[in-house]
C-alpha cells in the first residue's frame, strides 16, 4: 500500500506534498482529487510515470491529459496561434482554475509520451491542494483513478481498495462533494468548436466567445 497523507492535518499536508512532489518525479503515481474524480497523477515529462498510466489503462496508444499550473505554462507545452488561439488566452483568463478541457495542438518538440497524436487536453484543477502540487512539479499527466465502466472514485479509501501499491502517494483531499464533468473546447482548428457541455454551460461560453460553434 502506498503512503497515505490527509490534507486535514496542516503537518500531514506539507510532508504529503513533499512526498507526491518527489514521488511525481521519480515517475511514481499519486492519487488525489481533481475537483470531479479521484485521479492519477505523474510528471507529464517522466516516459516511465506515463507508461504505467498507459498499461494501467491498457490502452497503448491514448494520449494521455495533463493538468497545468497556471495560464501562461500552456505556451510551452501547446501550439495556440489565429482565432482559436486567441479565444484559447480568453478562456484561460476566465474560466481557469476550473471544469474546463481544452483540446490543443501540442509542441512538436516537446520530450514527452503523452501525446503520440499531437493534440494535448488540457485543464487547470481547482482542489487547493492538487494544484499546489501541480504548480510545485509543472505540467502533470493525470487520467481518472476508475475504470470506465465503474462509477469516479468519491473517497481516497476507494481507490486505495482498487489499486493498492500500484499508487506510491495517496493524498486525501476529502470525499467528493459533486461530480463535475469538465467542459471541452477544441482550439485545434480555425475557429473554437465546444466539443461537451459541462460545468461550464454553452450559454456561460457563448458569453465569453460569441463565436464558439
């Protein structure tokens, strides 16, 4: 079983940071809450933290999404250029930390495993202590602790029961309150398109880009 940390204790709140920090590093898996799911998190750039995501979800070629820190960290990791890139910058400023993918064009560049199709998904977590370790470690690849066909995980104690050591770093963030599907928007093309409707409504978006399709 992995080391378990409860974000209730101020004390146990620093050491588990301190250790999901090195564990991301190491190419290790942390669980912690995402806002609507229980997740797994890795450094984006560690190819062994990525490949066990990708066997544990037995799906060879799946690109896998990252969570960044802030705004302005995207630059580095996807290509947001015309119309689509501008309306990428408005929905950053306003809509960020919160339930929002988007779906870009990756760096060709870049030195890492979690895009073999050259588009990335990416979003910016709410829960305080996700994105404290997201801004301490930097771009960090991040998929669903269930399975498809199972219900998200709501409390820590579930995942724990699913995968066991599988996870180095358990980070307990407290149970789910609410599912929150996270809204897409694709910025791949010339102009906006909103892929799924979720914590962010369609009418919210429109507000924001008029000319979303």
């Amino acid at each position: 079983m992995g080391f378990h940390y409860d974000g209730r204790d101020a004390q146990q709140r620093a050491d588990g940071l301190t250790h999901a920090l090195a564990a991301a590093r190491r190419g290790e898996l942390v669980a912690a809450n995402i806002d609507g799911a229980y997740a797994l998190l890795t450094d984006a750039f560690s190819h062994s933290g990525v490949e066990q995501i990708v066997k544990l979800k037995a799906r060879p070629n799946m690109s896998v999404p990252v969570l960044v820190p802030r705004p302005g960290t995207v630059d580095g990791v996807a290509l947001l250029e015309g119309e689509s890139g501008a309306a990428a910058r408005v929905l950053m400023r306003d809509c960020w930390p919160g339930p929002l993918t988007l779906l870009a064009r990756v760096q060709p560049s870049l030195p890492w495993r979690c895009t073999p199709e050259g588009v990335v998904a990416l979003r910016m977590p709410m829960h305080p202590w996700t994105l404290e370790l997201v801004r301490a470690l930097g771009p960090t690849a991040c998929v669903p602790s269930h399975s498809p066909e199972q219900e998200p995980h709501r409390l820590i104690a579930e995942v724990e029961a699913a995968l066991g050591a599988v996870v180095g770093v358990y980070l307990d963030g407290g149970p789910l309150l609410e599912q929150q599907t996270s809204s897409i928007v694709d910025v791949t093309g010339a102009e906006p398109r909103l892929l799924r409707e979720g914590g962010y409504s369609r009418s919210r978006l429109q507000a924001l880009l008029p000319s979303l399709a």
